[in-house]
C-alpha cells in the first residue's frame, strides 16, 4: 500500500480530532509542524516518535540561535520552512511579525502591524504576548492597539491581507489571548472591563461572522474548541463563568456560574470534563462535566493561574506559578504527588512522549516525567536570564525564545534546540 503523505496524514488527523477542520487553499501545516497556540492538537501535546535532548544550555545542543529585536512574551510558531512570532518596541510603539527560516534561523520578514498608541500594561507583561495560528496560507495575529482588540492576517510572505477591530479594549494587566482556527473562522476572545467579546471572523475576508456578549471584566483566556461530552465545543472560562459555545453561530450551549474573575490558562479535556483554573480573586483548579448538566466533579485552592495544563491517560498535570508541579487524577482530583521545581512559571506545560517541559521565569527550563507514580525531575537546563513563552516541540527540534541581561541591557534571543551531530 503506497504510504500517506505527511500532509494527508495531519488533515485526517484533524479531520477525525475536528471534524470542521477545513482550509480554503491547498496548503496547510504538515504533521511536523506546530500551528498556533498550545500546538497541532491544540493542548501541548507534541507528536509522538520527537527525539530531543533532556540537557542543554547557551552552549550544548543549540542548532542555532538569532537576536529578536525589542520585547515580547508571545509563543513562537513552526510551519513548513517558517518560524514566526511577534515582538514590540517600547521606544518606537511598534508591533510587529517576525519569520524566520526554519533550518538556520535567519530573518526572512519582517512586518510592521501597528505603530504608535501603545497601552499601558502590568510591568511584567508585555505589548506582543499572543501566539500566531496558521491556517497553511495566512498567519494570524492579535495585538491590543489605541483602545482595540485588532486580528491581522498576513500571507506566507508576511504581506497584511486585512485587519479587523475585534472590539473595544481597555487593558487591566495585558491582552495576550492568541487566535484559534476553526472551519472557515479564526476564533477570538477579548475579555475586558469596557466591551468583552467572544468573536468569530470570517478567515478570507476578515468580516465578523458572529461575535457574542461577554461580562465587561478583564480576563485572559485563549480561545480553544475541544471535541467533549460527543460534540465540538468553544469552552471559554473565566468572568466568574465557565462557558460553551457553538463554535460555528456563538449560540450558547450552556453556561455555569464556576472558575473565578481572571483566568490565563487555555482549558483541556479528557472528553468529558473541562479543566478551569484560574487565580483572581479565588485561587483554583475544576473540572466541569461538559454534558451541560452544571456538575463540578472536583475543586480545589491549587493556584494554576497562568500555566496552561496537560492531561493525559486519566491524570492532570499542572505547574502552580510559584513552581510546584502537580499530578491529580482527572476524573476525581485526587493528587497523585507534588513536587517543587522552584522559581515563578508564565509559560505553560508542553509535553513529549513521556517527558513534561516547563520554563521558568528566570530561564530554567525543567523536565521532570509524565507519570501518576511520582515525580522524577529528569533535567534542569538554563538558558538566559528569562523566560516567559512556552516551549515548543516538532520535527525533534524545541524552540524557546528567551531573554538574556547584561546590567540594564536586555535582549531577546530565539533559541532552536536539538540532538547535538
């Protein structure tokens, strides 16, 4: 039997994980590429049979480095022979697309979306902290700009092809909620105190094909939709609310009072619950039955406020922000073990075969073993002074952007890691 092409084999395999999956080109991501936001099945998982190094540091391992100019928190993607990811610079209030070249990390592009009328911000936060998607023809991006959310969508060649206004924004600590791709749309959220929405555009032409309502609260969430309880759903938590949509008309398919204000992580599922954790006011971490029924099955005061979680084989895995990683039991929440890795984590789990890889503010990345029995730190690696975007794994490479300080000086660095030849 003749042997299924890369790129046949990734659109069954979306085709079966989501069956609206669909492209309006001819292109689309291959299976050895990562897309969008928390990676090809859309909860950090990495495709099996990745070879990657456990060690490495500024000076072992790297298959290349390249200098990012000014300052961002955004998660970097890998399409085809494309890096891509967005920075900001304080100095000249520009935002903007980068793309580099995959195999040597050259600059290919370099495109300017906004310049001028900057938000304030939380100091820690910063003005490019969402994560392109990429449909195989266009790349999407989010910037909050001069009182507005705004989705771009640019070409292969980083050419803008248009530009919505999603809604009003009013920045509380920071916008860093990235675009999800379904069907024909590209999903957004923009949780805010003036005008908080939940938005679907039309991929082509960047026309709002629905857009719904939300409680005028900040809040940080990603869209995602999740195949749970044997339908498709959009699960948005946060502004005290844990809530479903339709992902293709916005129409509500159910909603519980549940989470807490402010919520950051991107939810996951085990197909019949959502996880929701978030940590403002209350800290927390839920899992929601997804049938419709309101039924919270487990709770507890864990606070997973930023890192996004993993599940797999019946357990949960999560990194509180002030460096303790947990393993509970997904459908009851009993925990399995803790243990403390040590430092403050922004950036979220990803997961490779039977390894879990978590990055620390200060630039540790830990990994530590994907397994109920115990925890069993594998490697603590540095590299740099800070990190804050979330390690991403494909094709045996793992790409981290990080910072490096000299005194007052700081630059951003993009780092490819791999097997040393």
């Amino acid at each position: 039997m003749k042997k299924c092409s890369k790129p046949i084999f990734f659109l069954f395999f979306l085709a079966c994980l989501f069956p609206g999956f669909t492209t309006f080109g001819q292109k689309f991501p291959e299976a050895g590429d990562w897309p969008w936001w928390r990676g090809p099945s859309f909860d950090g998982v990495a495709t099996s049979g990745q070879k990657l190094p456990t060690s490495w540091s500024a000076a072992q391992n790297v298959i290349w480095k390249t200098p990012v100019p000014g300052r961002g928190h955004g998660t970097p993607i890998v399409v085809g022979n494309q890096v891509v990811l967005v920075t900001s610079d304080e100095a000249k209030q520009t935002q903007t697309v980068l793309c580099h070249d995959r195999a040597s990390g050259k600059l290919l592009w370099r495109t300017l979306v906004h310049q001028g009328k900057f938000m304030r911000r939380n100091k820690k936060a910063s003005q490019a902290s969402s994560t392109p998607a990429c449909d195989g023809e266009r790349f999407y991006v989010n910037f909050a700009n001069g009182g507005g959310a705004y989705t771009t969508a640019l070409d292969r060649d980083g050419k803008i092809v248009w530009q919505t206004k999603v809604t009003d924004y009013v920045v509380h600590q920071a916008y860093g909620s990235s675009p999800a791709i379904y069907q024909d749309l590209v999903l957004v959220t923009a949780d805010n105190k003036k005008a908080g929405v939940v938005a679907a555009l039309d991929r082509k032409t960047g026309n709002v094909a629905w857009k719904v309502k939300r409680p005028k609260k900040p809040n940080y969430p990603s869209p995602v939709v999740l195949k749970v309880a044997g339908r498709e759903q959009l699960v948005v938590t946060g502004c005290d609310l844990v809530t479903s949509l339709d992902p293709s008309t916005g129409k509500k398919l159910w909603e519980i009072p549940g989470a807490t204000t402010e919520c950051v992580t991107t939810t996951v599922t085990d197909g019949l619950h959502v996880y929701s954790s978030g940590g403002y006011p209350k800290n927390h971490v839920s899992a929601v039955r997804a049938d419709g029924s309101g039924k919270v099955a487990w709770r507890n005061n864990v606070r997973v406020y930023v890192p996004s979680m993993i599940v797999r084989d019946g357990y949960l895995y999560g990194i509180a922000d002030a460096g303790i990683a947990y393993c509970w039991k997904s459908d009851t929440g009993e925990e399995k073990w803790k243990g403390r890795l040590g430092g403050t984590f922004s950036a979220s789990l990803t997961l490779s075969g039977d390894h879990l890889y978590a990055a620390n503010e200060a630039g540790e990345c830990f990994v530590f073993e994907a397994s109920p029995k115990g925890f069993n730190l594998i490697a603590k690696n540095q590299l740099g002074d800070e990190i804050f975007a979330t390690p991403v794994i494909c094709g045996d490479r793992l790409y981290q952007r990080v910072a490096h300080r000299d005194g007052s000086k700081r630059q951003e660095m993009l780092y490819c890691i791999g097997m040393a030849r």
